[in-house]
C-alpha cells in the first residue's frame, strides 16, 4: 500500500482520491513529521470511525433489512 500511495502522491492526485482513507494519512508521513506506525494507528481509527458512521446513517434509514452472517 505504501508504494500505491506514494505513486498517487508524486502524481498529485485529486483533491477527493487525497481524501479517501488511507491514503489521507501518509501526508505527514510523506512530509517527515509522522511515523509509519502512526499512520498505520490513524488509519484503523479513522476507518472504525467511519463504519460507525456508516452504521448510524443505515439505522436512520426504515427500509434497510439487515442480513446476519455467520
């Protein structure tokens, strides 16, 4: 994933691509002042933060049918 990054940051992608979890995260890393573990804790709580987001939004909506898998 670090390479994928890298690439799309030496190629100055779009505003939105930039935005996206995961990829968001390595700005610091790329500009020296964060670690690669750092960027590895930002991402796991960033994306737990948006599938809690996400739960909310789905719990809101009446005509969702929940599916359990096991």
């Amino acid at each position: 994933m670090l390479e994928g990054v890298k690439r799309l940051f030496e190629k100055k992608v779009g505003i939105t691509a930039a935005q996206a979890i995961g990829y968001k995260e390595f700005k610091d890393f790329f500009e020296g002042t964060s670690s690669l573990e750092d960027v590895v804790t930002l991402i796991k709580k960033n994306s737990r933060k948006y599938a809690k987001r996400q739960l909310t939004w789905f719990r809101k909506l009446p005509n969702v049918r929940w599916v359990i898998i096991e």
